[in-house]
C-alpha cells in the first residue's frame, strides 16, 4: 500500500468495541445529531425481521435512550411477506415506487438508497442489508460511532469476516475463516488497487454496511444497481478525501451467498461503475452474455448491465421541499 493509505489504516480503523454504547449516547447528545438506519429489502421475509427486532431492542427501546431515530425499510417490489414481517418487527416500511413518483423507478439497489434520502430525516443515514443472519446491533452502533464522535470523518464503512461455504458456519478449531466476497477479490479490489489506490486499505469496499453524513450522500451520485458501493466509495474519496473515511470492525457477517452467474451479473456492473469514473464515457455494448447448459448444449444468456445512475440528491426538486412523515 502507499506510505499515505498504510497511515491511514492506522489512524482511521477502528473496532466497534472501541466506542461502548453509553459514550456514542452522550456524543450522540452532546452534537444534537439524529440517525436514521435504511434496511433495502426485496423478498428477505426470514430475515428482515430479526435485524429490525435487534435494532429496536437495542437502539432504540433500550434504558439508556434512542441512538436510532428512525428505523426505514424500502420495499423493492417483494412477493413475499417482507413489508408485512418488518412493519411487524417495528419498522416503518415504505414502498419504492411511492417515493418520488414522478421518476419511474429502476430496479437496482442503488435506486433503493437514493429514494431513500426522501423519506429519512437523520443526519446520520446508516445502510444496512436486509439479508443477514445472527445480526449484531453492532453493525449499526459501530459505524455510526465515529461519526459522533469524530467531527472530521464523513462517511464509514464496516468490515468483517464473511465466512463462505464448509466454514458459514464457523472455521475449524485453529483455522481462520474463508472468505466470500468473490467479486470484491476478483474485480473490486484489483480496480481499486490500480486505479484508486488511496482506497487500497478499504477491508469490504463493497460490503453493503456503512453510514454517511447526509450532507456528503445528498452531493453523491447514485449507481442505480449493483455499483452503488464502488461508486459512492470513490465519489466519496474524491469528495471530501481519505482522511475523512473510516472503517470499523464488526466481527462476522453471515448472510445469503449468490450463485456464480449472479456474480457474474455483478461483477459487470461494479466494472462498468468503476469504467465510468476513469473515463466519464460510456459502454459501447452495456450486456454481458454468460451461458448456461440447455438439453442440446450450452445456451447463451444476455443481461444489460446496469448503465443508469441517478444525480446527487441536492439536485432534485423534491428533496429540497421535502417533507418527511
């Protein structure tokens, strides 16, 4: 790494232990700061609902105060129970598609993140993915803690063991964990090494846990897909620099794991977001053929890659004039 990024994976890594619940309170107190926590969700009816639970027990009803405001699940068109499961939990539930109408809606989970700038008021917007299982409310605690208690950092990223196949459910006695993240190993990481290497020491550059100061993410673009992380990680670095960039540690994420073709799918709209930033220029052919085994061989399959993105937030009309419930 460059001399710079080895200083600044010692001074801005943290674990979420290093800021206990009752010092974030008082910080959280003493700024006057609100937090809002966004879980995109689309079909995650098994899990959606303990993540809400342990925010609320935790977070919000617990004695000592709120350090969640507001607690926001974006339904992205599920067919299956999720809204009805997290409204049940405690959350509020909004629909995607009745959040700035006036924009028909894309799929993608970029375009869930944006939309849901409408609908939060917290100076503090904390993503958290709506799949994960054995959820810790530390995933939410430990990165919205240097925003509270670190006046110059702006937007924060969790990192984690992502345990992956024989060892999801834990590593053998002296082994370490597998890792996941295929796509962040083969196709994030190598990009940003080469072309961002400020952003080398970044443990889960795409990992969908962060919070950010609404000030920052309303100045950002939004990938409408499966970029969003990349491209606000780098828009971030060239917004407000490295320094004002952190990363916590959270300890374990389990979650779902795609198949390949899926990652596949992913990998080339993260290439495209990252192609996009080099050159400001467009795809010639936004598709990707994969291919899959049919009764008489293989068959081709062609997908678009995501090539839409949304503007910074400040910029829409509504967002301005907004009045959230």
């Amino acid at each position: 790494m460059l001399e710079e990024v080895e200083r600044w994976f010692a001074d801005r890594s943290w674990s979420a232990a290093d800021r206990p619940l009752d010092q974030l309170l008082s910080a959280k107190r003493a700024a006057g700061a609100t937090v809002s926590v966004v879980l995109p969700a689309l079909d995650e009816e098994e899990t959606v609902g303990a993540i809400v639970e342990v925010i609320r027990r935790d977070l919000i009803d617990g004695p000592a105060g709120p350090l969640v405001d507001e607690l926001v699940v974006i339904d992205s068109g599920s067919t299956d129970r999720t809204a009805e499961v997290a409204a049940k939990a405690g959350a509020r539930v909004v629909h995607r598609d009745d959040i700035l109408p006036r924009i028909p809606a894309l799929p993608g989970k970029g375009e869930v993140l944006w939309r849901s700038l409408l609908v939060t008021s917290g100076d503090i917007v904390c993503f958290v993915d709506a799949d994960l299982r054995d959820f810790s409310s530390t995933f939410v605690s430990g990165i919205v803690g240097p925003l509270l208690t670190e006046p110059d950092v702006e937007f924060v990223k969790a990192m984690y063991d992502r345990p992956f196949g024989a060892d999801a459910d834990g590593p053998a006695p002296g082994k370490a964990p597998a890792q996941g993240g295929r796509v962040t190993e083969l196709v994030a990481r190598p990009l940003l090494n080469l072309h961002w290497p400020q952003l080398a020491g970044f443990v889960q550059p795409l990992g969908g846990e962060y919070a950010v100061r609404r000030t920052l993410l309303e100045r950002l673009p939004f990938p409408v897909g499966y970029g969003v992380e990349l491209g606000l990680l780098v828009d971030a670095l060239h917004t407000v620099g490295l320094d004002a960039l952190a990363q916590v540690d959270v300890g374990v994420r389990l979650h779902r794991h795609q198949d390949g073709r899926a990652l596949g799918r992913m990998a080339a709209a993260i290439y495209r977001t990252a192609q996009l930033r080099l050159s400001r220029g467009h795809l010639v052919r936004p598709e990707l053929t994969q291919f899959e085994r049919g009764p008489n061989g293989f068959v081709p399959r062609t997908y678009a890659v995501d090539t839409e993105e949304r503007p910074p937030m400040a910029e829409v009309k509504e967002y301005s004039g907004r009045r959230v419930a």
